[in-house]
C-alpha cells in the first residue's frame, strides 16, 4: 500500500490560543501575552477571543534567529 504524500507548507491548525501559542514557542503564558502586549507578537480578534495565527509565529522565530559568526 503505498501512501500519500503530505504536503508540509500549510499547517494543519492556523490560529492558536494563547496556551497552544506559548507551548509552540517554548515561553510561558505570561511571556507571550507581554509580547502580545509590547506589540511584538501581532494576534486575531475572533469573537471577542485572542488568537495567534502560525504564519506570524514563525516570523517572530524567523526574525530573532542568531547566527553565531566566527
């Protein structure tokens, strides 16, 4: 049987609560809502609930990458 190919450039899940963002980027509820807060993490209004979409997660990571020059 052979199985099909899963494309892996759309996520499965695109918005995140803020638990499920703060576990995606290994910091704590409380660090995330500050960078929400501070204007570093931009998030979803939905319904009067705070949603992070996966897309601007990854930026953020993008964005604070270090490469370490010899």
């Amino acid at each position: 049987m052979k199985l099909s190919t899963f494309s892996t450039s759309r996520p499965a899940k695109r918005l995140y609560t803020v638990l499920e963002a703060s576990i995606y980027l290994g910091r704590t509820v409380n660090a995330t809502r500050e960078m929400q807060w501070a204007g570093k993490l931009p998030y979803v209004k939905l319904d009067g609930r705070i949603y992070f979409d996966v897309y601007d997660l990854d930026a953020l990571i993008e964005q604070n990458k270090v490469v370490e020059r010899e």
